[in-house]
C-alpha cells in the first residue's frame, strides 16, 4: 500500500511545496481527516537507549481535533498530557509544530516550534535539535508513524491505525 511521509525538510518548513488538488500533501490531508476523533495506541519502534522510559509507557495519540486550517493531535505519553502536534495548512503546503505545555496549561518556553524553528532551538540552549527531521507517514487502515533524526539521533513511534482505543482526559490546557 503507498505510504505517504510528510517531511520536515521539505513540506513543513519554509520552502514548502506548494499543494496542488490532486498531490501528496491534499492526500495526506485527507489520510489525517479520516482518523478525526479517534484514537491509537502505540509504540516505540526505534532503539535509542535514551527513549527506554517512553517505551515502557503507555502511548496514545487522539486526532482531538480537525479544522479547514489544521489538525490536532494530542500525544500522550503514559500520564503526560502536554504533547501535542498541529499539522496546519499555510498558502504554500503543510507545516507541522509542536506543541508542548506545562500542567496549569501555561505554554512551555520550548513550544511552537519545527521544522523553522531553529533560532528557538539556538537561544534555548538546545543545538542539537537545530538539525532535527521530523516526519509523520500515514498507510491508510495500517498505520500512523511520528519520526525525528538528526546526526546521532533516530526516534519512531508507529501507531496501530487497525484499532482504535478509547480518547483519553483532554490535554492539559488543551487550545
């Protein structure tokens, strides 16, 4: 089955592709908006010895919400509700962000960023994730897949598309 990835480097930073009606981000657009509502377990399928404890958690995404302008989809990690990624549609394709908060649902100073978001990750402190890739893929009925790489680093979660779980709480100051 074709799988379709939506890359970082190109269809979420700032030389995105412009979508045409009938190309790949308009498919992958439709691939999220069939998922709208629901929920997936999932699991760390990368081998990182730094990523152990999210492994041994709990995994859930919830596609909490779906709009013309962009799609919300809440990460969960065990207990931790403060993830959540935003795939949005701009004039010239896709862009994803992330966005991270605290428990009072304060936005985190690490928050909002991507794939053009590498002065945060600079004044933050956090050079290493001046490099970072991210992609999420989606095999329709299969799978959802989350990536980051950078030199040195590989993460992957792959998400069981085949069943659904039940919606987890709201996230933290969910917006």
């Amino acid at each position: 089955m074709t799988r379709l990835i939506l890359l970082a480097a190109l269809a979420l930073s700032g030389c995105a592709i412009v979508p045409r009606s009938d190309g790949p981000q308009i498919l992958f657009w439709s691939r999220l908006w069939a998922v709208c509502g629901q929920s997936y377990a999932g699991r760390v399928v990368s081998d990182d010895p730094v990523d152990r404890d999210m492994a041994a958690s709990r995994l859930v995404m919830h596609v909490a919400s779906c709009t013309p302008e962009a799609v919300r989809i809440a990460f969960h990690v065990g207990a931790d509700r403060s993830r959540t990624w935003v795939v949005g549609r701009t004039a010239t394709g896709l862009r994803l962000k992330h966005v991270h908060r605290h428990r009072d649902g304060s936005e985190d100073v690490p928050s909002q960023y991507g794939a053009f978001s590498r002065a945060l990750f600079i004044r933050e402190n956090i050079p290493a994730s001046a490099t970072n890739v991210w992609a999420i893929e989606i095999a329709p009925r299969q799978t959802f897949t989350y990536a980051l790489d950078r030199d040195g680093r590989h993460f992957r979660i792959e998400f069981d598309l085949t069943r659904p779980v039940p919606a987890p709480p709201p996230a933290w100051g969910a917006r």
